[in-house]
C-alpha cells in the first residue's frame, strides 16, 4: 500500500507542475503517515460523528444537534468539484479530506439549519481548495463560497439581506474552517502563532460581519478537563483567538491518530464583560458508506448516533 500511495503521491506533483495558472503549483507535499492515513480513510467508509450542541442565538442558549461527516474523495483541480469518474482524467484529480458539519437548533418558534463544506488536499501542502456555507431559517436562506485561486480566495456572498446583498471579492488569507480538516489529517500540520484567517463561515453567517481577513494566533495546548468518557492526558485542544473579531473556538481531539474530535467550544466575548460559549460534546460516532443507507431499513442507524432531529 506504502509504494501505491507514494507513487500516486508523485503521479499528484508532476501534474501540478503541468497544470494551468488558475490551479496552484505546489513547492513540497505533505507530510503525512501514509500507512495509518490510508487503513483509515480509505476504507470506502466515511467517519460519522453525533454532538450534543449548545448554540447561543439572540443572546439565549438554545439545544441542538451537531454532525461532522468526515471522508476522503476525488475533486476535480480545474473545477473544484468531486469527480463523477476520476481514473477518466487522472491529472485532473486530486484527493481531498471533505468535511461536512452540520448544526440543527430551534429559535422560538422557527429552526435554523447550518451546514459547512471543507474540501482540504490530502497530499498537496496548501490550505482548503475549496470552503462553502449555508444557512436556512423561516426568514430565508444564504450561500458563501470559497475558491482558492493563484494563493488566494474567490469568494461569494450570496444573502438575502439588503445591507449584504450579493457579493463577489478576493481575499488574501486561510480559511479557519481548514483547520477541521487538517487537525484530522495530522496537527502537526496545522500553523502556529499569528496569521491571517478568514472566520468560520457559519459564525459569519451569525454574525453578519463583513467577509474579510482578521489577524488571529493559533496554539495547541493541552486538555484541561476530560470530555466524552476520555481523559484530559489523552486529549489535546487546538485554540483560535481573534484580535479584533469577536470570536474564540477551541476545538478538543486525541493525541493519537486519527485525531478524532471529541467536542468543541466557540466564545463571543458581549459588550459587558460576560461570554457566550456555544459548545459540541460528542455523543456518538461510527464509520459507515452513508450513502447506501437510505432505505427505511436503515433508519436504526440514526438510533446508534442518538441523532433526535
């Protein structure tokens, strides 16, 4: 297996390097173990985890559920799109860790309903090629949109808001919604210090902030309390603090690969003082191909994730 991926891992470079200005070339790869990655990841099965969510909206705590669906596939490099038949164009394929999280709450009478979409290269040593967002509630809907072009990003803002309206704009900065897919790809990946990130699409959503790059500093450090069954000694906590943006997240995961994500804090510091600390705490988890399971047979399985909504 070691020889196949490090050959196809040479099969990804050499046709970067022939590819068209609008796709970046890469300088190195990524580092990575490829043994435990592909036992993992490549097993045709996507890793389906169930959170209890604490999401603070309109100033009040509301009860939820959260899902990360994590799974490797084909994205086309020129399109950004997944592949429908990726050995018809080899060249054009590029491996990527996907992540979908997903985030249900009720506000008074009406829900929301968040999802997010990171597209991060599994073996290319550059940040997500591609982040979307969107946010469904009784009043409408949004969409935004990220593509990484020549360094940077291509973005879309697409809102039914006036003061937003729609929107198209470049920005020069890292998403911080990669850090997701690279924390489970390897943390030793993930940049330290301080850096120019884009903030989590969905808390932008919140927020209605403008779509812009923000100065953050990012550290790793360990667990200070143990969450889901799991000892604070085996975990560790990634944390993203913002300088002017009202935000803070702090994300908890397992020393020892494949990293998986235990729970997860986001922090808005109020005008007063105070905070709100919207929080995930797994519940369950299982590693399944979710797309072949959608006959009423299968709906036992959301008993098995303790998914209620």
């Amino acid at each position: 297996m070691k020889h196949i991926l490090i050959i196809a891992l040479f099969a990804i470079c050499t046709s970067c390097s022939s590819s068209s200005n609008s796709v970046e070339s890469l300088a190195t790869p990524r580092s990575l173990n490829f043994d435990a990655f592909s036992d993992y990841w490549y097993q045709g099965k996507a890793e389906l985890t169930a959170y209890t969510l604490e999401q603070y909206r309109y100033g009040e705590k509301r009860e939820g559920e959260a899902v990360l669906i994590f799974v490797t596939e084909d994205l086309s490099r020129e399109k950004q799109v997944k592949l429908d038949d990726p050995q018809a164009n080899e060249q054009d394929a590029q491996k990527v860790l996907k992540l979908n999280l997903t985030k249900k709450f009720t506000t008074g009478i009406y829900p929301y309903s968040m999802m997010l979409s990171v597209f991060t290269p599994v073996y290319d040593s550059i940040p997500a090629v591609k982040v979307t967002a969107s946010s469904q509630e009784w009043c409408g809907h949004t969409f935004t949109q990220l593509n990484r072009r020549d360094g940077k990003y291509n973005a879309q803002l697409l809102s039914y808001f006036e003061k937003e309206s729609d929107q198209e704009l470049v920005i020069d900065a890292t998403p911080e919604d990669n850090l997701w897919t690279l924390l489970r790809i390897d943390p030793k990946q993930v940049p330290l210090g301080n850096i120019n990130l884009i903030p989590a699409l969905l808390d932008q959503r919140m927020t209605h902030s403008t779509l812009q790059a923000e100065e953050a500093t990012i550290s790793i450090e360990p667990a200070t309390e143990s969450i889901a069954g799991i000892s604070a000694s085996d975990l560790r906590t990634l944390k993203v603090v913002y300088k002017n943006y009202p935000r803070a997240l702090h994300v908890v995961y397992t020393i020892d690969f494949p990293y998986e994500i235990v729970g997860w804090e986001e922090i808005r510091p109020l005008k007063d003082g105070d905070q709100e600390v919207s929080r995930a705490t797994r519940k369950a988890t299982m590693l399944t191909d979710y797309w072949t399971k959608n006959k009423k047979e299968h709906e036992p399985l959301r008993q098995e994730l303790k998914l209620d909504q």
